[in-house]
C-alpha cells in the first residue's frame, strides 16, 4: 500500500484546512486509515481515524472541529480541519492499517506540514 497525503500550508488562526491522503497498491486489505500528527520535539499522535465500516473517533483536541471522511471509489481519506489553533501546528501523516494474514501492519505516507499562525 502506497500513501500519497496533501493539502497541508500556512492558515491563520480560525482558518480552515484539508488534507487528502489517496491510497494505491492493495487497498482491499486496508482495515483503517487514521490521520496522525506530530509537533515539534512531541510525540506522535492520532487525530482521527475511520474504519472500512466509516466509524470514526477523534482525539479529544479536535473534536467539534475536525471532520475525517473517505471517498472509496478514489481511495481517499479526507481530515477537513477548522477552526484551526496554533497548537495544531504540526506535521500530519496520513496511515493505513493493512490486514495481511492474521496481522496488522501500519502503512505511513509522507509528513504534510500543517502550520497555524498570523
């Protein structure tokens, strides 16, 4: 499974952002797809997540606020973000979890910065 996340930039506090994250390769095996972020000298940390059966769940910082969505005929997730702070300054990576066998393993794209600030 290959990532391919975008959207991320520069927003003032309030503004609005979405990240797209387009997934290829074995996409019949991806169980979930989450939205992690990592700030500077922070640990990772998962944002939202929505499963194959369109559950969601949302870290306690964003919700209310952010809104994780798929499109499966592209195999896209979508982490449309308003109302953005300061504090959501971050690096956001897009994930896939893939059934393979019995296990699950985790699938990262590349990191789109998401920088909040006037």
């Amino acid at each position: 499974v290959q990532l391919q996340a975008s959207g991320g930039g520069l927003v003032q506090p309030g503004g609005s952002l979405r990240l797209s994250c387009a997934a290829s390769g074995s996409v019949f095996s991806i169980r979930r797809m989450a939205w992690y972020r990592q700030a500077p000298e922070k640990q990772r940390e998962l944002v939202a997540a929505i499963t194959t059966s369109g559950t969601t769940n949302y870290a306690d910082s964003v919700k209310g606020r952010f809104i994780i969505s798929r499109d499966n005929a592209k195999n896209t997730v979508y982490l449309q973000m308003n109302s953005l702070k300061p504090e959501d300054t971050a690096v956001y990576y897009c994930n896939a979890q893939v059934l393979q066998g019995i296990n699950l393993y985790d699938y990262w794209g590349q990191g789109t910065l998401v920088t909040v600030s006037s």
